[in-house]
C-alpha cells in the first residue's frame, strides 16, 4: 500500500509482475465538499476481527509554507 498527496491510497499487486493491473487506486480521501485530502504517511496494515486485512491512514501534511495556516478538515481512515 501507497499514498500521495492527491489523497489516493492505492494497492500494489506484486505477485503479479508484468500484469497491466499492478497497481490500483483503493481510496480518495476528501472533505464532505469535495477538497482532496493529501497522506504523507505510511498506511497501517492489521487483521480485522471479522476477517480480512484493515488499512489504516490519516490525512494532512506540513510540508509547505501554506501547511502553517490551512484549516482544512483532516481524518483518520479504516478501510476494511
């Protein structure tokens, strides 16, 4: 798993080396308005209890000089 700061989170296939579909965008984080919702951090992989993998993410970052002021909304993901 991926991220950019267009907020994709995205999955990589490596067993399938050489396939067209190696990699594929899971997620789009953003606001309830539509803003895109950059992650610049490593997702978390854990088990879910019910079965299954769970993919954990926040959003936000402060690598810019406009990071200091913004006051767009930020969220923590769990995607079963």
């Amino acid at each position: 798993y991926g991220a950019d700061l267009a907020g994709n989170m995205w999955k990589f296939d490596v067993a399938e080396v050489g396939s067209a579909s190696l990699a594929y965008r899971l997620y789009q984080a953003q606001t309830t308005t539509g803003a895109l919702q950059s992650i610049t951090t490593a997702p978390e992989v854990t088990v879910h209890p019910l079965g299954g993998l769970m993919v954990i993410f926040g959003t936000g970052k402060y690598l810019e000089v406009t990071d200091k002021t913004t006051t767009q909304t930020q969220d923590l993901y769990g995607i079963w």
